[in-house]
C-alpha cells in the first residue's frame, strides 16, 4: 500500500537531484515549491513560488517538497494529517534548502498548529523569533498530536528584541528530533514544554550564547523522553537543562540521557530542577554513559525537591564545580561506576556531593579532587589505592588504566570483558 513517492516522478534530472526516502501512501499528492517569479498550481514543471501555497493545499498523506534554494518569510500550517497519513515537508538538502528570517519581521519561520506533521532537510537561519513553532498550546485543541523532525540545522535564529529558540516544542505528545543541528542561536538550540513521550537522538545543540536562558537542550514539565547521542557544547547556560515547576504524578518523569556529551557550557553540563514550590515530584532522570567536561559550574547538579536520579557509567572532569552537586533537598541520587576527577570542588564523600546525605554512591565509583589526589574507590573489584585515571583526549580510558573491568556488572549496563569499565566510554 505504500511506495516512495519519488517513483510517481518521471523526470530523471529531478529524481537524480533527489534521496528523498519519506514512504508516503501511493495515493499521495506532491506538492513542489520553487524560488520563482510566477506561481503556479503545484506540480513540478510549474512549483508554487510560496510555502503558504502549499501548506494551504495539503491534505493527510501529501507531501511538500522544497527545491533547493532560499525561502523568506513567515509560513503557517493550515490542516492536519492522521496516524496513517501524515504531512511532510522536505526540502531537497539540507545545504542547499534555506528557510530565512526577514530582518524587519519579528516572527518566526515555520509555525506547525496541526497534528501530525513530519519536517526534513531544511535549514532555518536568522529568525526575529524561533526557526519552528510547534504551538500545540495555540492549536484549536490545545494540544498537538506528533512531530517529527529529522536532517535539518537550525543558526542564528531570535534575532529579534525577545530573542528565540531554534526549535520550540510545546505541549505534543509523540515527538521525534533526529539528525537536528541548533548551533548559536540567541536564546536556547532547543525547546520542549509540557510534552508526552519521545526521542532525540544524534543531535548538536551548542553555542547558544543568548541573554537568558541560553542552554543547548531544555526541558520543561516534559515526561517520557530518551535522549541519546547528543551533544552540547560552549552554551551559555547549560548543556542540557530538565526542569518542572508545577507538581505531577510520581513516576511520571522519566527523562533518560544515554551517550550524552556536555562540554565547556558556562553553567552546569546537566542541570536536573525541581519545583519552585516544595512539591514533592518525585521525578527519575537516568543518566547512562555521559559525559560532562570544562562546564562553568557542576558536571551534574540538582536542584530543589524530591529528585530520584540515577547516575550510572558517567564521567565528570574538569568542571568548575563539583563533579556531581545535590542542593535544596534534591532527593535520592545513585551514582555507580563513575569516574569524578579533577573537578574544582571537592568530589569523594556524600557529604561532599552538596550536603546532603540522601545522596548515595554505591561502589565502584572513583573519586579525586583537584587537590589532594586519590579520594577512592569504594566497593569490594580490588582497585588498588593507587588506581590511574589515565584518561586519553577523549576522555576515555586508557589501554593501561586501572579502572578498566572495575565495574559492577549489577546496574544493566552493556559492556565489553569481564565488567564495565569505569566512566562513560568502554576501552575495549
């Protein structure tokens, strides 16, 4: 029942122009859209010289396909798709497919308020505002069924007064960012508020170096999210920022960050917040295999009221603060074969870990503070006193470490030899 689109196209010039791989039911219509002069009805050989055009004329299962070249202006969806049948819009690559802001315009470029919507390689740059919109507390239901957006950058946008982000995500359930790079915008690289469920995976949101606000990755009263193979680098606030401000169900947060990397952020690498109020939230973030380096303040700190977080197979280095802090009465933290070294402040005890004897390192953890050496290993693999950190440029392990299989193997991690070695990367 379904077949490549692309099939339905008989000009080999085009299709040789073209990878896009988006299944769309066969009965689909492609509507084209063209930097020209004189608009047309759609089709290939006479494309709309206007997104609007198209997003006013798509029906559930049509696609939109953008001819590379620059687009200005301001655009916002029209219909919805359905579960089956969604709306795409793709642009022919990345590179050479440019969604621009207009200097005198304070909005922002693509504004999705309808269900089920899928977005593709397409650049958004310079906005006033945000580079999209996914406005579901706009929308007539005020809620937004599925977003899904993959291969595509976002630079430079909230140029405007108020400053924006480069994708602003609010109150959809069912989201999907893949393959997104956010890079110096003038408020955050991403934004997600009061959504339900979803992934963002092997994405860059760095050098997001607005006023306020600026982090790579934010997280607001969102719930079910796995966040995996991202990176976020030389924001101005932090790298990756999870907080709630309003109470919800216990159980109802779990927020997992897998393979992350944050680097030299000015403030935390992973800020994890809690209510303003002193509701007991109970959130459960899951830190596995991540990375914090050089950030401005802690490598993973949290803040405020009833925390359950897991920090497992995590490296922090080098950063201003401590390595791992607990504030306010965060609540309970596991940490377990972890590597905490060289982090300004001291990182050894639970006292140490912010004051706050909730916090709970199990064994196999190494500990060393910027002065003073080796802090230790606690636990029963035979790490001797002495152990090395031996780190490599990465931060990795090195082959000669003595923290390589001094893991504990009880925690559900993968691993190479005998245990997991210690830290976010396996050497062998």
């Amino acid at each position: 029942m379904f077949s490549l689109f692309l099939k339905r196209i008989q000009s080999p010039l085009f299709f040789l122009a073209t990878t896009l791989l988006v299944a769309a039911p066969a009965s689909a219509n492609v509507f084209f859209v063209a930097n020209v002069a004189a608009n047309g009805n759609g089709s290939h050989t006479r494309p709309f010289n206007d997104l609007q055009f198209a997003l006013d004329a798509v029906q559930p299962g049509d696609v939109i396909l953008l001819k590379p070249g620059n687009y200005s202006g301001s655009w916002t969806t029209a219909t919805s798709g359905t579960p089956d049948q969604r709306i795409y819009i793709d642009g022919t690559n990345r590179g050479t497919t440019f969604i621009n802001g207009r200097s005198l315009e304070s909005n922002d470029g693509l504004v999705v308020l309808h269900d089920y919507y899928s977005v593709s390689r397409l650049t958004f740059r310079n906005h006033a505002g945000n580079g999209i919109t996914v406005a579901g507390a706009a929308s007539v239901s005020g809620a937004i069924e599925s977003f899904h957006i993959s291969d595509c950058r976002f630079l430079a946008n909230g140029q405007g007064q108020n400053g924006g982000d480069g994708l602003f995500i609010e109150n959809v359930s069912d989201v999907f960012v893949g393959d997104v790079q956010s890079l110096g915008n003038h408020s955050n690289g991403a934004s997600l508020l009061n959504c339900v469920g979803g992934t963002v995976t092997r994405s860059d949101f760095s050098s997001n170096r607005g006023t306020d606000n600026s982090e790579g990755l934010a997280f607001l009263n969102c719930q079910f999210f796995r966040i995996s193979n991202c990176t976020a680098n030389r924001n101005a606030e932090s790298g990756f920022d999870s907080s709630i401000f309003e109470p919800i169900a216990r159980s109802a947060n779990n927020l997992e960050f897998y393979k992350c990397k944050a680097i030299k952020n000015d403030g935390d690498g992973y800020a994890i917040n809690g209510t303003l109020t002193g509701t007991q939230t109970s959130r459960f973030h899951f830190f596995r295999r991540c990375l914090a380096v050089g950030n401005g303040d802690g490598g993973f700190n949290a803040y405020q009221n009833a925390q359950t977080i897991d920090i497992i197979n995590c490296t922090a280095v080098k950063n201003t603060n401590r390595g791992v802090s607990n504030f306010d009465g965060a609540g309970d933290i596991l940490i377990a074969n972890s590597v905490f070294y060289r982090n300004t402040a001291p990182d050894g005890t639970p006292d140490d870990a912010g004051g706050d004897p909730t916090v709970y390192h199990a064994d196999y953890n190494f500990w060393s503070r910027l002065a003073g050496g080796f802090a230790g290993i606690r636990g029963g693999n035979d790490v001797p006193s002495n152990a090395r950190i031996r780190l490599n440029s990465r931060f990795e392990l090195r082959a000669s470490s003595d923290l390589i299989d001094r893991g504990s193997r009880q925690f559900n991690i993968d691993f190479l030899g005998r245990a997991p070695d210690l830290g976010w990367a396996e050497k062998r």
